[in-house]
C-alpha cells in the first residue's frame, strides 16, 4: 500500500475530504438556522400564524446590550402588530393594497422596523443626536447655509413653516434633522375625529429629505410630502429627545412619500 493508505480503499486523503464534506454541510445548516434570528418566522398572509420552518428554526437566543438590556431572537411578535393592508384580491399571491391613508399605513416605502425606545448613543455613552440649543459646543460652519430662520416649502411649493434649530449628531459631526415649527398649535392627528390628541406644533425633518436649501432664497425645499403631511409626521415623545425607534418612524414617513404622497405618483410614468 502507498504513504497514507489504511486499507487497499481507504487513505488519509479520502478521510480528510469526508470530513470536510460534513463540516461544510454542517456549516451552511447553521448559517441557514442563524439567518432566521431576524425577520421570522414567517407569518401565513392568509390568517397571520407563523410559518413552520422545521429544524431550519434556530433556538431562541439572548443578547446582552451595551446598556445593559437584553435581546431574546428569534420572536414572533417582534414585527408591529397593525399591518394597515388588504389583499388586492382573495387568495394567496395576490398583491396588498395599503388601508386608509398609504404614508401612514406603514407599507412599502413607508415601512419601518421595531427599533430600540432608546436613543442612539456616542462613545461617552449620552444621546448621539441633539439640538444644537443643547450641544453648544457645536456649531455650523460659516461657509455652510444656517437653516436656522428658513421657510420650509412642501413638494406642492405651499410654505409649511420655519425651521427653529437643527439637530446635530456628535459622533459623526453632521446635522441629521431640522426641526420644522408649524403655524397652527391645536391642531388634530384626525381632523375627522374630536377626541383625537392634540399635536406638538414642532416636526423633525431629516436632512436626507431637504431637496434642496436656498441661501439666496432662504428656503428649504421638501419634494417627499405635501405641506398639508407635514402634519402627521411622527413626533417625539420628548422635544430634546429622539429615539432610535422615532427616528425609524419619521424617516420612514418621508420615505412613505415619494410614492403615496399623491395618487399619481402611484401611477405609471409611461
């Protein structure tokens, strides 16, 4: 027999390239079972029960946060638990059409994830974003336009109002919101319904979504949503404060809008 037979039909060779074939197998089983900690189980679009995925489903696991919190995966009730949408037509493959008013149905472009009801956090461990009213050690550069004093314009060209401050992120030295004071304080979520809760007259615009700002004209641009949306955009539970959930919902509003904003951007170009 030659170097590194152990029988007339089996060499060390053989035995290595086995023992790969069954760790390589093992491997792509427990990437497939850790791929499923996030975003399932899958739900039946029919009645909304979770999907059986056999041994494909991983075993709950916990992970310790760097605030101390813990996160167990997968869940099932992790996904929000008001899906605003309907079936175009019965039957399973169909496409969903959004319920009431598509940018608040949290759909689509609008759709956003379950996020932590904390704040962002820099490397000091205190909130990543905040008005520039509570970080005065920072400042906007002199050869940038201050937003501060603009009129904010909606996709309609109608003035929505002024913005009052910017929020500015300290870990990564740029300004992620304007906040926008709207005319009119009192003013209803549900205009149709009187025991709706009143709204703060003040809205976070995210600088994403400033199209484009106008020194010369002294004005900030918005093309995602009308002036009149300006009104339902999520608010904070706390006006010095964002949390990361918060800002899942704002951003995902003015996302909402390239396509819901209006009925004919729903529309087909051709």
């Amino acid at each position: 027999m030659g170097t590194g037979a152990i029988t007339q039909h089996i060499d060390v060779a053989q035995l290595v390239l086995y023992a790969f074939w069954i760790f390589f197998a093992g491997l792509l089983i427990y990437l497939q079972r850790e791929s499923r900690r996030e975003g399932y189980p899958l739900v039946s679009e029919i009645d909304g029960t979770p999907m059986d995925h056999g041994i494909w489903m991983p075993g709950p696991k916990t992970f310790l946060i760097s605030d101390g919190t813990t996160v167990t995966v997968p869940v099932v009730s992790k996904d929000r638990q008001v899906v605003n949408l309907e079936a175009a037509m019965p039957g399973t493959g169909n496409a969903f059409v959004p319920v009431g008013d598509p940018i608040r149905a949290g759909v689509g472009p609008g759709a956003d994830t379950p996020r932590s009801h904390r704040p962002d956090v820099n490397y000091e461990g205190r909130p990543r974003i905040v008005p520039l009213r509570i970080a005065t050690e920072y400042s906007i550069d002199v050869e940038d336009a201050d937003p501060r004093g603009m009129t904010v314009y909606g996709a309609d060209g109608e003035p929505v109002g002024k913005i009052i401050d910017a929020w500015a992120d300290t870990a990564d030295f740029i300004l992620r919101y304007f906040e926008v004071e709207l005319p009119g304080v009192g003013r209803r979520f549900d205009n149709d319904d009187e025991t709706a809760p009143l709204l703060d007259n003040r809205v976070l615009l995210p600088v994403n979504f400033a199209s484009q700002i106008s020194r010369a004209n002294n004005a900030v641009f918005v093309t995602s949503i009308l002036a009149s949306q300006f009104a339902n955009v999520p608010r904070q539970a706390e006006p010095d404060l964002v949390t990361m959930d918060e800002e899942e919902r704002i951003c995902a509003y003015y996302g909402g809008g390239y396509l819901y904003a209006t009925p004919q951007r729903q529309e087909s170009w051709l």
